[in-house]
C-alpha cells in the first residue's frame, strides 16, 4: 500500500456525491482559489479508504438514487464499513431520507438551494494546513 505524501495531505478538495449538472456547476463556480471538487457515485473509484481521507468532506445528495448509486449505501460505506469520520453534508431529500441518513451517521443537512451558500464556509472552516 502507498503512503500519502505530505503535499496530498494538504491538498484542499471535497467530494461531491450527486447527479445533479446544475448544483455541480453551482459549487465549482463558487470554490475559493485553491480548492478542488472531485465528483463522483462511486467511491471505490477514487482508491482505497487512506485516499478517501485526503478529502476535507463529503457534500452528498439525498435526492440521488440510480440503479448504481444509494446515498444512504454511501454513508454507510464511509462510516461503517470503512469507519472513517470525514464530514458528510447531506442536502436535499425527504424527511425520511434525512432520518435514515441520521442513522446511518451523517453529519448536517441543508436544502438545496443552501448548500452552494454554505460550500464557501466549510472551504474555509477545513482549510487547515496553511
């Protein structure tokens, strides 16, 4: 297994976990300089759970269900089966998608329309490492 190295640590992105076209453009138009959205619906896709780490947070929408892609498996994935604490914002959803997303251990919610708000703030409250 390769090891992190000290600049990958430091290196200041995010998941996003949605198919939603407009909320993505939405964020990456409101990024600060220096920040990095890495989009996806799988998160096996990305590596092993060390490159899962490397990430300040998870923006995750609850309204994104597809054949492939659960949101409530994602959390679980992250929490249970790989028992990793990066921050998950979940938006949108149901009631009792939120709840069941309570369960499974995510972290806040927001209505769609607050989260590209709120991307700028959480950029900012995990830019640790300056």
């Amino acid at each position: 297994m390769s090891q992190p190295t000290i600049e990958a640590r430091l290196q200041r992105k995010f998941i996003l976990m949605s198919n939603d076209a407009g909320i993505a453009a939405q964020l990456r138009a409101q990024l600060p300089q220096g920040w990095q959205m890495v989009e996806t619906l799988d998160l096996e896709s990305l590596g092993e759970f060390h490159d899962i780490l490397l990430h300040r947070f998870i923006f995750l929408d609850l309204d994104t269900l597809t054949d492939d892609f659960d949101p409530q498996d994602a959390i679980r994935q992250v929490r249970m089966e790989w028992m990793l604490n990066v921050p998950i914002f979940c938006f949108g959803g149901s009631q009792d998608e939120r709840d069941q997303a309570r369960l499974n251990r995510a972290d806040r919610f927001f209505e769609r329309d607050e989260v590209v708000e709120r991307v700028g703030q959480f950029c900012h409250q995990y830019r640790w490492g300056e």
